[in-house]
C-alpha cells in the first residue's frame, strides 16, 4: 500500500475482500506489530459503523504506541509499529468500502488502487501525524471510486486523522 514499495498494488493483488497476504520488503528485528493489529470487527455492510470503528481502533493503536515508548522501545520500531496499524487500518477501510458497494451494484469496472504519500507512504509515520492517501483508478470516476474514497475519507476523519487525499 505505501508508494515505491513492492506492496504497493496489494490491495489490488488480493482483491477486493482480501489484505492479509501483504508482501512486507523488511522488518527491523526488534519490530512487533501492536496487539490492535487484527482486531476490526467486521461491520457487515453497515458502513455508517467504520467512523466508530476506525476511531477505537486509532485510539488503542496510539495507546499501544505510547506503552511501548514508556516501556523504553525505540522511536524507529514505534513509528513502524504505528505505520502497520493505519495500513492495516486502511485495508480494512478499503475492503469494506467494497463491500458496501457490493452489496449494492453490479461488479462492473472496479478498479482503484489506494497508495500512501508523504511520511506514510515512506513508513515514517507519527502517532500525530496526517496520513496522504492516492486513490488511482484506470479512467473516469466511477459509484465505485466515490464510494471508495467516501468510506475510506470519512472513517478516518471521523477518527480523528487529518487526512490529504488526491484522485487522479
């Protein structure tokens, strides 16, 4: 998902439902994911839940981040730590967003890839820090696209995250 690496396309790789197969280039071994990892409950096409969601889930992220930094882990392992829990964050975004539309339409032309810029994109992202996402697709913007970047842009606001976003 982050820009210039070989998982950027990985969303589009697993499909629409999948984001669990993820090609990760290199860990740090002191890396380990924080416990929130894995815990989104699935909302079941309800997608006026994903703000709620979004926004637990931020917040243990952050608290899980802050007990590492105050048991002594170091900065680089907390910033990829933190960096994993909005990808996995936004795969979970992505995945129900795609759902919902689904749910409601025929499968026809859904093509979007959504990629991370900026010091996300880098995999040098803060617990403070504003995420910039890059929602491409092949041609004109579709239902699909907008459903997309709506479920996607207003979970994360919803959660608090200033987020700077591009459609191209």
């Amino acid at each position: 998902m982050r820009g210039g690496h070989a998982h950027c396309s990985s969303l589009e790789r697993e499909g629409v439902s999948g984001y669990g197969g993820r090609v990760i280039l290199a860990r740090t071994p002191e890396f380990t994911p924080l416990p929130c990892i894995g815990t989104l409950p699935a909302v079941e096409g309800d997608v006026t839940r994903v703000g709620v969601v979004a926004r637990d889930y931020l917040t243990r992220a952050r608290a899980g981040v802050r007990e590492r930094h105050e048991a002594g882990v170091g900065g680089l392992a907390l910033v990829a730590a933190y960096t994993e829990a909005i990808d996995h964050l936004v795969a979970f975004l992505f995945a129900e967003a795609s759902t919902h539309f689904l749910s409601r339409s025929a499968r026809l032309n859904q093509k979007c890839t959504v990629v991370a810029q900026g010091g996300y994109g880098r995999g040098e992202l803060n617990p403070c820090s504003d995420i910039d996402l890059l929602f491409l697709y092949p041609w004109k913007v579709n239902p699909y696209i907008e459903t997309v970047g709506e479920v996607i842009l207003y979970a994360l606001w919803d959660a608090g995250l200033a987020v700077g976003h591009a459609l191209r």
